[in-house]
C-alpha cells in the first residue's frame, strides 16, 4: 500500500512533491515513502474539519456511538494486517504488535460507550422559579499529533476520544510508520464517519504543528511526544488560548522493597524494561533495589535479558525487535558509553548486534553515578540500570528527585510501604505489585515536566468537552 494522506473524505498524495523514506528496521532498508502535506492540503484539512464538526456535533450521541463502534470491529477484523504494518515499520516483535492492534479496538469500543454518558449535571437553584444546568459540548476541531513508538494506540487515544465527545480531528502521524496509521483511519472512513471529520497528514512537524495549532479552527491540541516539542507546543497553544494535552517523556523509579521475591520481581521487570526495547515513555528505566534482595535480583534479572532473543520483528521467535530507526542506535550507545565512563558496570549487552538494521542488545547496567546521563536523561531504549538502596526513603528521594513524573512502579509486600509510595511518590501514574497502566477505561498521563492532562478514563474523553453553564428563571 501506499502512503497517502487523507483529507475530507478522500486519499491523496496531496498538492506537492516532497516525501520521506519508510525503513525497516530489521534491515535499515527503504521499504517505500511517505508524502508530506504542504499548506494547501493543510488548509484544506481545516476547512474540512470545520465542516465536519458541524456535522458531527449534530449527531445523537447513541448515533456516534454506533458508527464509532464499527471502526472497533473492523479494526478487530484486520489486526493481523495492521499488526504486520506495525512490526515492519517500527520494528517491534508481531506479538506485540498484535497486542497493539486489539488494544487498539478496545480504546475504540469504550470510548463509543463512554461517549453516550458525557452527561451533564442538574444544579439546585436558589429560588423554586430557577433551573440550572451544566452542559457537556464537543470543545471543537482537533489538531492531534502521536510518536512512532506505539503508532495505532497513541493515535487512536485521540481519535476515538475526539469522535466519542463529537469533535472532528486533524491527525498528524509519524513519517516512520504511516501504513498503521492509514489501516487505523480507514477502518473509522469505512464504519462510515462522514468526510472531513477525521483528516490524516504526514509531514515536517514542526510545519504542521505551528500551521495548525494558531488556526481559529482548531480548538484543541493534543501531543504525546517529547519534552522539549511539549514544551513549545505547549506554549503555542496557550498562546491561542487553545487547550491541550500534553503526554510528554519520562524516567520511570522502579523501587523492589527488600521483602519481595525478588526473582518473581526480575521475571516482570525484564518484560517491562524491554517490551518494544524500551521505547515507551512509561517504560522503567531507574531500578531502586534494597540491598537485601539486590545481588539476587540483579543475577535472575542479567541472566533472563541475555536470553532474550532478538530478531527481526515480523519473526514468531523474536522476543525483542529492532530500535525504531538509525539514529535509536547511536543515542543509547552513547548513554551506556558515557555511563562507563562515570564508572558503572556493564553486566549485559552494552553492544549493537548483527551487519544490518537497528539492534541493539538487552544492556543491564549497575552501580551507574547520579551524574551519569542515563540518570538523568530519558534513554529510551533496552538500557536497564539496576542501583541498590540501603531504605524505602532513599527509594523515594531518587524518584523524585528528577523534574520528570509521568509513571513508577514498585513491589512491595509491606501495606505501609505500598501506602507511602503511593501518596509521597510524585508521578501521573503509579503501579504497585504488578504492571496495570494505560487501560482504555484508567486515565494516563503526567505530571511536573512529563505534561498535564490525561488520555484514557473519563479524564481524557473530558478533555474533549466544554462546559456550559445555563440558568433560567420561569417567565412571569
């Protein structure tokens, strides 16, 4: 398939001539291009979201909710073909890929429910004559703008959100995996959500994110992506006075109290370090250890990622895939560089793998100084770093004491500890004895520098939503 944008109800190459490769991965090869909108294509994008909205926010709810729903079950149908797009375009094992593409649907599926009781709510007046109501209205167009890494559910976070409050949507998606990303529009275009009212675009980003964010038209700006873009998003929008959401990086804590089991632990915690090798923003990245249970915990921890099997994503036997594009590589080969420099100890990997591609081995560090950069900066890729700590409060000062907050973890059996990690740590999210984030029905995102807002919940789809305030006195 070709990659194409999507605008006003139909599938274009778009008014111009410039365009990106598409690599994969495994093999650092081009497998196609992508083209770029050019302002023509994005002022026809507004001018079809704006159309489309007024449309839309006509519709009955229970109406939305119907048509929404359908682009769940054609998702559900194709999740083997948008998976295969997923894995050669990002590079992450199929089974994850197919995890991503029904979790996917089930965003679409609650959100077309929660859609139907965006209720309002009934103030008691002060006098028998008075009636007071809040209303929940769609706030407008939506510009939204998702990563690579996870290139369907960061994507249809905003897209069903949008359509179950009755907003329209223009969508930019990442240039290194846009086949996903058509596969997910197409199954919204053929559940029959009329035209203009979902719009994809491909491009320069920031072209298309300082063209779109400062139109009249949008009304809402949602981004999940870096700090530094959230910060300058961010303040675009608030300098248009438009909402947004901002779901930015992180530097997970991951703290294990000293009564754990502490192999059961590192069996979850390598599945989690190393899901999409590391490139998600909630992934963990700081291991806090109590020294009782450190030695322990680290050798079944070292031993599980060296086995680890690393391969090209779309084959059944690869455990971890590639990183996403060529300069993945490059950065966390200087983190783990700069980490031995500081005098860390490298206990796994710390090396690229084979002739071709983007790999990267399953890398387990300890013993990293606070100064390291690996401490201090999001390393977004298959780079655990594993420190021991001698007390819960010395758990909790280091996952505070970075500006980032967006997710932690901890295991503890202990109810006080399990307690005060959850009221002292300072994240959007926090799980304790297992890994529960980012569900379609719980809400996900940040705090400090990793952003403001939620996707998920009732919190995200309120987002989506304005309030109006209407009181009334009974005519004499």
């Amino acid at each position: 398939m070709t990659p194409s944008l999507y605008i006003d109800g139909e599938w274009t190459r778009g008014s111009g001539t410039r365009a990106a490769p598409v690599f994969d991965p495994a093999t650092g090869a081009s497998i196609g291009e992508v083209p770029f909108a050019e302002k023509a294509d994005l002022d026809r994008a507004l001018e079809a979201a704006e159309r489309g909205f007024r449309l839309w926010r006509d519709k009955s709810a229970f109406d939305r909710s119907a048509i929404i729903r359908k682009a769940a079950s054609l998702l559900r149908d194709r999740h083997e073909m948008v998976a295969a797009a997923i894995s050669r375009e990002m590079g992450k094992p199929i089974v994850e890929a197919r995890l991503e593409a029904v979790i996917a649907a089930d965003h679409i599926d609650w959100n077309a429910e929660e859609g139907r009781r965006a209720y309002g709510r009934v103030i008691p007046g002060r006098g028998p004559d008075i009636t007071q109501t809040v209303l929940k209205e769609p706030v407008g167009p939506v510009a939204g703008f998702s990563p690579w890494n996870f290139p369907v559910t960061q994507l249809v976070r905003k897209i069903a959100a949008a359509l179950a409050a009755g907003c329209s949507i223009i969508a930019k998606a990442p240039e290194e995996t846009p086949t996903s990303t058509m596969e997910l529009v197409r199954c919204f275009a053929d559940a029959g959500v009329p035209a203009g009212v979902v719009n994809l675009v491909f491009g320069v980003p920031a072209e298309i994110s300082e063209y779109l964010i400062p139109s009249p038209v949008i009304r809402k700006v949602s981004f999940t992506g870096s700090v530094p873009v959230g910060r300058h998003l961010g303040a675009l929008a608030a300098r248009h006075v438009k909402r947004a959401t901002m779901e930015l990086g992180g530097h997970a804590p991951f703290i294990v109290d000293g009564d754990v089991d502490a192999g059961k632990v590192a069996s979850l915690a390598v599945a989690m370090k190393f899901r999409n090798a590391g490139q998600v923003c909630a992934s963990p990245t700081r291991f806090l250890v109590h020294e009782r249970v450190f030695d322990s915990f680290v050798e079944d921890f070292v031993a599980r990622s060296a086995a680890l099997k690393v391969g090209p994503g779309l084959s059944p036997e690869s455990q971890m895939g590639a990183l996403a594009h060529g300069r993945r590589p490059d950065a966390v080969e200087a983190f783990v560089q700069d980490a031995r420099d500081q005098g860390a100890t490298v206990r796994a990997g710390g090396r690229r793998l084979g002739n071709e591609g983007y790999f990267y081995a399953p890398t387990v560090l300890t013993h990293v100084p606070l100064d390291a950069r690996i401490m201090n900066d999001e390393p977004f890729g298959p780079v655990a770093v594993i420190n021991p700590v001698a007390s819960l409060d010395e758990a909790i000062n280091e996952a505070n004491r970075l500006p980032y907050g967006l997710s932690a973890y901890a295991f503890a059996k202990s109810l006080e500890a399990a307690d005060r990690i959850a009221s002292e740590v300072q994240a959007g999210t926090i799980s304790l004895n297992h890994f529960g984030l980012a569900m379609p029905e719980t809400p996900f995102g940040g705090i400090k520098d990793s952003g403001w807002g939620s996707e998920g919940g009732v919190e995200g789809l309120q987002a989506y939503l304005q309030d109006k305030f209407v009181t009334r006195k009974r005519a004499a």
